[in-house]
C-alpha cells in the first residue's frame, strides 16, 4: 500500500519552497549571506530546520506502513532539495558578489546547515509517530519546540554571552563582528548533532519497522540488542563528543571563577581578577574608580546601589573571548550587576 497524497503533506512542500526561494531573494544583496559560507549555513538552518521539523512531525503521524525509512526518505529529500536550490543560488551569486567572512565555501555551509536539518527531520518524525493524530502530533511539535527554546534562552540568560549554542537549531561561538569562523570545536559540536541524528533515525528504523502502523508499543520497543548496538555506539560517540568540545566552546561560571579568582571589595564593588597575571595595583584602580562613579551618581541620583556589583577584570583579550565570546566588542550585564572589564597595559586604562 503506498501512501496517499495529503494537502498537508503538500502544504509543507509548498512552503518550503517558497521559504526557500524568499530566503534566496533576502540573501542575494548581502556579501556576507549571498555567498557560501558559515553565515549562510547558520541563516539557512535556523529557518529551514524548524520548518523540516514541522513537516515531519505531520508525516510521521501518517505512520506509513512502508516504515520509518519511508518518511525519512521523504523528508530528506525534500530537505536536501531546498538546501541544493539555496546553496545553487548563492553559488551562482558568489561570482557577483565577495564575502569577507574568514569561513567561505561549500565546506562551512554544510557543517552548519546539513546537521540541524537531519537533526529536526528525526526529531519530528519521532513526534508525528509517537502521536499518531495530524493535528496533535503538530500542536505537540509546536509544544516541544518552543519549551526547548524557552529552556535555552533560560540558560543561556543564568550565564550571558556571545555565544549560543543549540543541536536543533544553531551554534554562534562569538560576537561575529568578523563573520562566523570555523573552529574546531564548532565543527566538532556540529559532528555530534550529525550523530545524534544519525541515532534517532537508526532507532527509528528499528522501533517503527515496516508494517507496522500502530504507534509506540513496548511489543515493538522490545528490539533485540543486536538492533540496539549502533544507536547506543552513535548516542555515546555523540554525547563524548558534546562533553568534550563544549569544554572549551562554553566554560562554566565555576572555571571563571577559578580563573579570576582572586577578590577586592570596596564597599558594594567587587572586583574579580587573575593573580597571576594582574597586579594589585591594576585592581585596585578599577575599584577607585567604581567608585568614584558611584559617588558621582549618588550626588546627582541618590542611592542607586541595592546590591554587590560584580567587576570581572580580564588579564587579556584571549581571556575576555573565551569566557564571554566577546572577541570585537565590549558590553556589561546590569541585570546581573556584573561588569565584564579588561585592562589595557599599553594605554594604562581599563575598557569596560
């Protein structure tokens, strides 16, 4: 039995080629987005892969009896066939207009956009089965999606940077001022999203088989351990491999501190520096001159300081980028009450 044509499924063809062809009219004029490269890649996921998700979750809830490959046949297709159209475009445009970007090519494209897209196909099909019922198993898309984003905004808000990294939709590593590099780590972290794909669709295959239509059973989920070695293989190369480069890609709150370790206080401020390569002498005058400030805005405001203020002193720019991201700009965090600083040995002052 083959399965019937929908206008749902139709629907989610339609749109993403209209997507797709809008993308390419938005990116055209832009050097940076109009040719290949890292930019394009980030661009073109962070729009296509919700869509493809959206998609699948639909297609999944058919529960074709051809099985799981079926679908995900059908949804990389269309998937890869929107990423070729849009990647053929700005090829063609790249001979008009030039990126500066230091990451340009085919290469940092598809590092960027081909796992998020595998990623959000598997994802959704796994919904659209496990429901089983079109507009539910879209609602309850919908529904995870948007609790994902709210739990990443949530955290990445305990710990602000430039940075922000996601599987399912992107990863900014820092403040682009020059464009999206191609670290090793990004592609690293990149690889592991490929991998978890690559998990999700193998136990997809196994779990929903070929004519088998009813949803998630514990009869079909009781697969032999034979079937189960290359997902749990792919799902701990995978997780190794997320551990290892966010290591370096995202350091915690708890290794800054290890790093700034050493604390000054004068009255409300309080400044965090290195001892090893910050003197006394460097700290001390950021604090003389908080609070100065503070004294300023008293005089002119009144008390406006309810809490601590946190002063992260920097040794060096290389610190500044790997803690925050923050390699071309410089910002503070109000909210927070933390100021992140770095002192310029050269000119003798601190730039916040």
């Amino acid at each position: 039995m083959t399965l019937k044509k929908t206008p749902a499924i139709s629907f989610f063809v339609v749109l993403a080629a209209v997507c797709t062809t809008a993308l390419i009219i938005f990116c055209l004029n832009y050097p940076l987005l109009g040719s290949l490269g890292s930019e394009a890649g980030l661009l073109f996921g962070v729009i296509m892969g919700p869509l493809m998700y959206l998609s699948a979750s639909v297609r999944g809830a058919y529960r074709d009896e051809r099985g799981f490959g079926s679908d995900l046949a059908h949804q990389l297709t269309l998937a890869f066939a929107a990423c070729a159209l849009f990647a053929a475009a700005l090829f063609i445009n790249s001979f008009f207009v030039k990126s500066c970007a230091p990451a340009r090519g085919f290469g940092p494209f598809a590092v960027h956009a081909i796992p998020v897209l595998c990623l959000n196909v598997a994802c959704g099909l796994w919904i659209g089965r496990i429901v089983g019922s079109r507009l539910l198993a879209f609602l309850t898309a919908i529904f995870v999606g948007c609790a994902y984003i709210g739990g990443c905004v949530l955290l990445w808000w305990q710990n602000p940077s430039f940075r922000f990294l996601s599987h399912p939709l992107l990863a900014i590593d820092g403040d682009l001022w020059q464009g999206a590099g191609l670290a090793p780590e990004i592609v690293g972290y990149k690889l592991a999203t490929l991998l978890f794909a690559l998990a999700l669709m193998t136990l997809g295959a196994f779990v929903f088989s070929v004519s088998q239509r009813s949803g998630f059973s514990s009869e079909r989920a009781s697969t032999s351990l034979s079937a189960l070695i290359p997902t749990l293989a792919l799902a701990v190369i995978a997780t190794t491999l997320h551990f290892a480069v966010m290591h370096n890609l995202e350091p915690s709150i708890a290794s800054r501190a290890e790093v700034l370790s050493r604390e000054l206080r004068r009255g409300q401020f309080v400044v965090h520096s290195d001892p090893h390569q910050t003197t006394l002498d460097e700290a001390n005058s950021i604090l003389a001159e908080a609070a100065l400030w503070a004294s300023r805005l008293k005089t002119r405001m009144g008390d406006v300081l309810a809490s601590d203020v946190h002063i992260w002193l920097y040794p060096d720019t290389e610190t500044l980028t790997r803690f925050t991201g923050a390699a071309h700009v410089h910002f503070a965090l109000p909210a927070h009450r933390h100021f992140p600083a770095q002192w310029d040995p050269k000119l003798g002052i601190h730039v916040t």
